[in-house]
C-alpha cells in the first residue's frame, strides 16, 4: 500500500475547524486506497512553546504542531521563519519516530508548504504532487505578486511529479504565470457524505433559492444577489431566499438588506449552519444562486449538484465545467439584469431539471470512492 504525507498551508485546527476542509475531505479520500497521514504547522500567539497533537480518523491521522509567534516582537519575520521550520521539523521527526516513511508527498496550496516538500524531496529523495486550491493566480485577484514568491513557486511546480488544481480556470491561470509542468491534471474537490442522505422534506407554500458562502464581497457578490431579489420581489411573491454563513462582510450585508426594505418573509439570514444542516436546507430548497465576481473552483454548486439541485452561477471556478443545461444555468459575473430573468426562469421552469438525474451524475462525479480512486492512479504513475 502506499504511502503517502499530506502538507497542507490551511487545514482544520483547535482554532479553525472548517479551515482547509477541503484538504481534509481529499485526504479521506486518497485514505480508502492509501496509507495516509497528515502533518500540518499552524502558527499560533497563545503559545510559548511548539505544542503537537494527534488526531485519528476512521482511515488516517493527522499530526498537527502548532507554533509560537508574536507580531509584536522585534524580528518577527525572523522568529516566525525560523518557528515555522522547527513545527516541520518536529512534525518530521515525530512521524520518524512513529515508523512513518512515505512513498510520496501530496502538497496543498502553495508556495511555502510546496518549498518544504522540495527540501524533503532533495534531502529523502521523496518525490511529491501539489493540489492547489488558492484562487490568487486568477487575472480578477491579481494576488500572486513577488519576485522571490514568484521564482520559488515555479521552482517547487517545475519539480512536482503532477499539478492537480482543482479546476480547469485554476489550471490555466497558473500556467499563464508560467507555472510549468508537463503533467496537469485537474482533481474535483469531494462532496461530503451529508449530501448524499436523504433526508426529511418539508412541506412549504414557497418556492425557495439559496445561496451559501462565507461573506466576502470582493469574491461572494452577495449584495448583487440582495439587489436581485428586491428587484424580483417587485413582480411576484412566490419565493423565499434564503442565504446560509457568515464573513468578514456578514453584518454590511444584512444591514444593507434592512435598508431595502423587503416585503415580509422574502428573505433570510441563517448565519453559520453545520455540514448536515447545510445539507438539508440544500436538499429543502429548489436551486441554489451563487453570483461570485471569482471562484477557483466552487465548492457549494457540487453539492447542490449532489443534492439534485440545479445551480444559477456565474461563469466563474469550475461552473463551466459542471454545469449545462440539465443542471442549470451560467451567466455573465456581475450581470444583475441577466441575474434577475434567470432566477425569474427558475422558479417558473423547475420541472425542467430532474434531480435524480442531476444526482445520480454528480455523486459518481464528485464521491470519495472517485476521487480517491483517480488520486490514487496518479500516485502509482508517479511512482
């Protein structure tokens, strides 16, 4: 069996339990044919000392080191380098000591966790491949910056056995950087087992849309969503939103949705929901909006997908790639008009999608058992 090391820059911990989920999900996967643990150092300011902990899963572990920092001490940029490759080298140490040698190594999100894997690599001879999940390489972020980021990173991506973004967007805005590799191959992200159960619906008088994210404007445009909606709630009454999270602009969001003054019951902010609770309002709704400026791939129109709900989305992240005409709809980022007509189209034309067609497609799409499997067979090739 092989075995294979994730390094991840964001993963869940004590202090983020849904930060790099994702990550977590890919690692469960890849742990249904491979032998896999998880290192991941998180820097961290109520600390002194470099703590560790444990984790075991059903089929993996993870070994997190947490390390001190403190943004008020002179030479901090020093004192956090030189921290951050201790954790690593705690962390390599430990899974020595635990008899723990992988075949490969599987990078998430670039550039220090893919540098790191470099060294291993020149130090153990240990090859590795990197997902990267991080939208900053898209032209709309314009975030990958840096002389120094920018030589490191294609460094570490010209040396990777395999560059596996997680969607086709992702894929060539890396290449355009010149980010070069011979072996791309883009890897979905896995839709977790809540969205697959069925689960009780619920009688309601509504037709019903939702949009979930984590609240950022500058990517989310959930204030563009607002605007449709009043404008929409104008010409007819027969719907609800409903918008599930939380972010850094939940609370300008909602105080600009008071200022529109909805009719009663059009719309409402449920704040942060659990995996399962988004699961269900998912499946107890009709199709779900997402009407972002800029996504790397988009997480929440696979799991409406698995729902068997089709999807309103700009042409952002991997809609292209997930959506056509018996799942949904893609219109242009930030186009309110086109927004409006096509939610109206929506509530008026639902039977046109049948979601156990839409199911049935996405859950062999997007399932731990597939994308496990192909990770798997890139792992093998690697080798």
């Amino acid at each position: 069996m092989i075995k294979v090391l994730f390094l991840s820059q964001w993963y869940p911990n004590r202090y983020d339990l849904m930060a790099g989920l994702f990550v977590q999900k890919h690692a469960e996967a890849v742990s249904l044919y491979c032998d896999v643990k998880v290192l991941y150092v998180h820097a961290a300011e109520n600390i002194k000392h470099i703590e560790t902990e444990k984790l075991q899963h059903e089929n993996f572990s993870e070994l997190i080191v947490y390390f001190p920092v403190n943004k008020n001490s002179s030479c901090y940029t020093v004192k956090k380098t030189f921290n951050y490759l201790k954790a690593y080298y705690t962390g390599f140490k430990l899974l020595n000591d635990d008899n723990f040698k992988p075949d490969i190594v599987h990078v998430n999100i670039l550039t220090r966790t893919g540098f790191i894997a470099f060294l291993y690599n020149k130090f153990k001879g240990v090859p590795y491949l990197i997902t990267e999940h991080w939208s900053r390489y898209l032209a709309e972020r314009k975030g990958y910056n840096g002389i120094i980021r920018k030589f490191v990173t294609r460094l570490v991506v010209r040396n990777a056995k395999a560059v596996l973004p997680v969607s086709e967007i992702l894929k060539n805005a890396m290449i355009n950087h010149k980010l070069l590799n011979d072996n791309y191959k883009v890897i979905n992200n896995v839709v977790d087992h809540y969205f697959y159960e069925e689960t009780t619906l619920t009688l309601r008088k509504k037709k019903r849309m939702i949009h979930i994210s984590c609240f950022d404007e500058q990517a989310k445009n959930v204030k563009g969503i607002i605007r449709a909606t009043f404008e929409l709630s104008k010409i007819r009454d027969d719907f609800e939103l409903i918008l599930i999270g939380i972010g850094i602009d939940f609370q300008s969001v909602t105080e600009y949705s008071d200022s529109l003054d909805f009719p009663k019951g059009v719309i409402h902010f449920l704040g942060e929901k659990t995996p399962e609770e988004v699961a269900n309002w998912l499946q107890n709704s009709d199709f779900l909006i997402l009407f972002s400026n800029y996504e790397t791939a988009g997480v929440v129109i696979a799991e409406s997908l698995v729902c068997g709900k089709p999807v309103l989305s700009t042409h952002v992240g991997a809609a292209p790639e997930y959506l056509n005409e018996t799942n949904g709809i893609i219109i242009p980022v930030a186009d309110e008009k086109k927004l409006i007509e096509k939610m109206s189209y929506l509530l008026d034309n639902l039977t046109n999608y049948n979601p156990d067609k839409i199911r049935d497609k996405a859950m062999s799409q997007f399932s731990y058992q597939h994308v496990g499997s192909q990770l798997h067979e890139i792992y093998k090739n690697a080798l």
